[in-house]
C-alpha cells in the first residue's frame, strides 16, 4: 500500500504549508496526497509538484495518511524529505 511508503521515510514533513514550502525550496523527494483531502488545499501543491517533477503518492484518506506520519490526526498531505 501507498502508505506504507510514508512510514519508511526517514524524514517527513507534514501538512499543506511544510509540503509546499519544501516542494518550492527543492526539498521533497515524493509528496503524499490523501485521496479525500478537499481539492482546494491540495490543487496548488500537485501543480507545483507536477512543475518541479516530484512524483505524488496517493494515499487512501487522511487518517490513513496521519496514521502512517505518527500523528493522531488526518492529513491532507506529506513530503518525503531528500537526505
């Protein structure tokens, strides 16, 4: 499952604005997408992510996605960070 990609990340930044902030600094290896996160908070990120070519992993929901960064709350999405 695309989730468990999540978990073995060894660094992670979670949330919409840390997402996009290491999406446009060059930072993010892969982005993590919950599939029913609202399209208004994740339509700018995979613009950006299709711009600067950083693939976009989607995961089934964000609590799934939450699950899977160790937080007891959903999130719409996540970067894996490169080393």
């Amino acid at each position: 499952m695309s989730y468990e990609k999540v978990s073995q990340a060894r660094k992670l930044c979670v949330g919409t604005k840390q997402t996009l902030k290491m999406v446009e600094l060059g930072k993010a290896e892969h982005v993590f997408v919950a599939e029913d996160a609202d399209p208004r908070i994740t339509s700018k990120v995979i613009q950006l992510c299709e711009k600067k070519d950083v693939p976009i992993i989607y995961v089934d929901s964000m609590r799934k996605l939450g699950k899977a960064c160790g937080i007891d709350v959903g999130a719409a999405m996540a970067a894996s960070l490169i080393e």
